[in-house]
C-alpha cells in the first residue's frame, strides 16, 4: 500500500457513510490476498445487500473494485473487474457507487421473470421491494 492510501480509505468509508449509512463500510485487510490474482490485501468494503460485498481498493495508482456476492451454497461469484477508475488522489465514492447501482440493475433485471409470476398471484417480494429502494437512494445520489 503507498504512502496516503490508508486516509484515502479513511475518506471513502466515510463518504460511504455519510450517503448510505445502510451499506456500513469498513476498512478490512485480508492477509492471504496474495494467494489469489487480482485480489486487494486492503479495502474499503461496503453491503449493498445482506449477501453482497463490495470492495473498493487502489492499486497502482488508480481505483479498482469488486463485487463478492455469497451464494445459498456457501460458494462465492466475484464479479469482472470493470476496468481503472479514477486516480488515486481523487475520491471514487460516485465512480463506486456507480458499479453498486450497475449491480443492482443486474439483479432486478435477472428476477423479472420471477416477479412477472409473483404478479400474476398478487405477491411481492420483500428482496426485491428492497433492492429497488436501494436502487433508488443510489440513483438519487448519483445525480445530485
């Protein structure tokens, strides 16, 4: 990690915070991040959902992140890393909050179907009424 790196973090939690208090971000290192490529040994993590966590790190001078979202399983799905962001003297709280909203959209996207038949029985689901709030607090934030 360079010199400054750990007050960048420091910042982003707590911008992190201040927007969504919801996703409660924190600073965690992960000792054995060697063991596998592409994997931060310290990052800003945040919760967008009760099973995801995004994490949010620099590496090589520029801003990086990743989606881990943990499966009924027990296994874990990361997602693709979706290229550089901002350099590491800027603040990426929209840049990854961006990547939050791109995740939810994906997942109202693959429970359509679902919901298509829960509407056809007058149900709702509770994830995705919570999903869709969140979406929105997101949407909001980015066009502020």
């Amino acid at each position: 990690m360079a010199f400054g790196d750990r007050g960048r973090y420091k910042s982003l939690a707590t911008a992190i915070y201040q927007l969504l208090p919801d996703f409660n971000p924190t600073i965690e290192a992960f000792p054995n991040a060697g063991t596998v490529a592409g994997f931060p040994k310290e990052a800003v993590v945040f919760h967008p959902t009760s099973n995801t966590s995004q994490l949010v790190w620099i590496e090589a001078g520029t801003w990086k992140w990743k989606l881990v979202v943990e499966n009924h399983d027990g296994s874990s799905t990361v997602t693709d890393d979706p290229g550089d962001g901002p350099r590491s003297g800027d603040l990426p709280a929209r840049w990854a909050l961006g990547g939050t909203r791109r995740y939810f959209k994906g997942w109202l996207a693959d429970d359509q179907p679902a919901e298509d038949e829960r509407a056809k029985e007058y149900r709702a689901s509770l994830s995705r009424v919570h999903v869709e709030d969140m979406l929105l607090r997101v949407e909001r934030l980015l066009l502020t």
